[in-house]
C-alpha cells in the first residue's frame, strides 16, 4: 500500500473500526492487512475469505484495480458481500450495512432477535432475560 | 423502548410514567434495524419461547392523539390483557408471516445511510450528516423511523409544517393495522 494511506472510519453493522485506507478519485482502497486485521477478510485465489467461508468473486478487478498497491475497493468488497454501504469518500467515513437477504431469513424464523439496551439510570436491559414471560415490545418515540 | 436522540429526549415521559417495566432508549436504531421498524408507536407481541406471535402493529397506550388518528386505545389493550391471562388472540406462525413486512435493498441501504449520516452528526459534521439524511429519506420514503425521526436531528419540527408535508404523502403501515379492532362498538 502507497504511503498516502490514512485512517478510514468503517462502522460495520454499528461497530466502528478504524482501517488504513487510501481515497483516490472517488474510491476507498483498503489496505489488505488492514481489512484482515479490521474486518477479518481477506482475498485469496478462491475469493473473499473470513475464517472457513470463502465468498466467489465474479470481478477481481473492480475488487483490486490497481495490482501495484493491491488496495481492496471497499464499495466493490461491500457489492461482493451483498451488503449495503453507505459511503463519503470526503469524510473518510463509510456504514457498511446487512444485507436484506440475511434480514429477512432472520426475520422469517419469527424469533424475537435479542438485543441489549440501557435505561435512563444507564442500566442494560437485555431481551432474552425475560424468556418464560410473555412480553409487550413497545417502540415509541418522542417525534 | 424510545427511538430517540438521547435520554433527555423522553427523560420526562418516562418519568411522569414511572413505569415498572423496562423502558430503554435506542438512540443507534438497534431495535428499527433487527425489527424492522417503521414507524412509531408500533407494539410486538412476543412469547414465552421468544416467538414472535403477533407483528408490529401500530395502537396506542392512550387516547391523546385520538382526534389526530382516530383509534381509541382500550380495543387494544382489551385484547392485551386477554392474551397475557389466556393466551387468546395470539396468531399462529403462518398469519404472523403473513402480517410482518419484509425489509429489501433499499430499506437496508437507508438505514446505513442514515447510521452514516447519525456518526456524522455525532461528529459535529453537520453539512456531511445531512448529505447522507437526504440520501435515507430519498432510499425509504415510506420509512417515517428515517423521515420523521431524523428531523429533530436536522433542525426540523416533527409536529410542524414539514411533517404534514410528509402526512401527506400519507402514514406508513403495517398490515396487522387493518385487523386490529380500534373503536369499541
């Protein structure tokens, strides 16, 4: 990777994470030991790979534009995944999204997906505590 | 469970109600994400095992904005206290997977777009935010989570002008909406 390379912000899924990455025309490349390190990912002869899953890629080019700093395009690394992303190149910062395919499967098994929020008093209430009891889920807001 | 900027956001509602349940506040969107959310106020019955047995419909606890939507609450909560004492009214799989709406592409996109934009906004990147809030708005317009919820954020009134423009492209809905009894007769 060139040396112009600079902390990009990704907020994977609302996890935010702190990449090396260089914005060239428009174009965030990733540095690939930083998308392996920051994201777990990593593009091998057989596609992108995390753990044991490997991902197929049909253009390794529009992955990898450029062989000489083999800088991984994050808009192309998010189109590879199916996952949206939101991206300022400008304000080196991107939301990387999931995609509504894994949504909706998750979705259609109609479990309550569990999640863990705070009260006024900062404490976290977790979903799944109240298994064995019916429960009201209510969303409201102030607007 | 407020979808808000900030505690002081509902620091009062919550309270002057002082409730004995859990009430929390999601000011990432968590909850709009892993449900689904449209709109607000929504309600989801869950069960015993952690099954969804009746999706997001949209009623209300009281009878303050009657004359705006025209429901009545105590339909509802009838039908609440029934099913926490018998069970009744909740619906087997196949009619909760016929009542739930599904996110897609666009909807997915939207909200990174608005996360994008809320850590933006966090940032004190106004100008930056607000590209990535239009953007949401134009990716989900029937998504008042984004539309309406994003106002506050943007310096716009959600009880003012801007949201009757909205009103009138007309209110999001979800389908459990239309089967759930709301007048008593």
């Amino acid at each position: 990777m060139s040396a112009s390379a600079e902390v990009f912000r990704l907020i994977d899924d609302g996890q935010e994470v702190s990449l090396a990455a260089e914005v060239r025309d428009g174009r965030v490349l990733i540095d690939p030991d930083s998308l392996k390190s920051g994201l777990g990912w990593e593009l091998k002869p057989e596609g992108l790979c995390k753990d044991a899953a490997c991902v197929p890629v049909r253009d390794r080019e529009a992955l990898v534009p450029s062989a000489e700093d083999a800088g991984v395009d994050l808009a192309a690394f998010a189109s590879a995944l199916g996952r949206p992303l939101a991206l300022d190149p400008a304000a080196r910062v991107a939301a990387l999204g999931v995609a509504a395919g894994e949504r909706a499967a998750q979705l259609w098994t109609l479990e309550a997906p569990d999640f863990e929020l705070p009260d006024l008093d900062g404490q976290l209430h977790r979903l799944s505590q109240h298994r064995g009891k019916k429960v009201l889920l209510v969303a409201y807001a102030s607007w | 469970m407020a979808l808000d900027r900030c505690d002081d956001d509902v620091r009062e509602f919550i309270e002057r109600a002082a409730p004995t349940h859990p009430s929390v506040i999601d000011t990432e969107h968590l909850v709009a994400e892993l449900y689904h959310v449209v709109n607000v106020p929504t309600m989801i019955w869950i069960d015993e095992q952690g099954r969804i047995c009746r999706p997001h419909d949209s009623q209300f606890g009281t009878d303050i904005f009657t004359a705006f939507h025209g429901k009545l609450s105590e339909p509802y909560l009838d039908m609440l206290r029934a099913w926490v004492r018998t069970g009744e009214g909740a619906l087997p799989m196949d009619e909760v997977d016929a009542l739930r709406i599904e996110p897609d592409a666009a909807s997915q996109l939207a909200r990174a777009e608005r996360a994008l934009a809320w850590w933006l906004h966090g940032q004190q990147r106004g100008e930056a935010a607000e590209r990535h809030f239009v953007r949401a708005d134009e990716l989900a317009p029937s998504d008042w989570t984004i539309r309406r919820g994003s106002m506050p954020i943007r310096g716009k009134d959600p009880f003012g002008p801007e949201f009757f423009a909205l009103a009138e492209e007309g209110k999001p809905d979800y389908p459990m909406e239309a089967l759930t009894p709301t007048r008593k007769d």
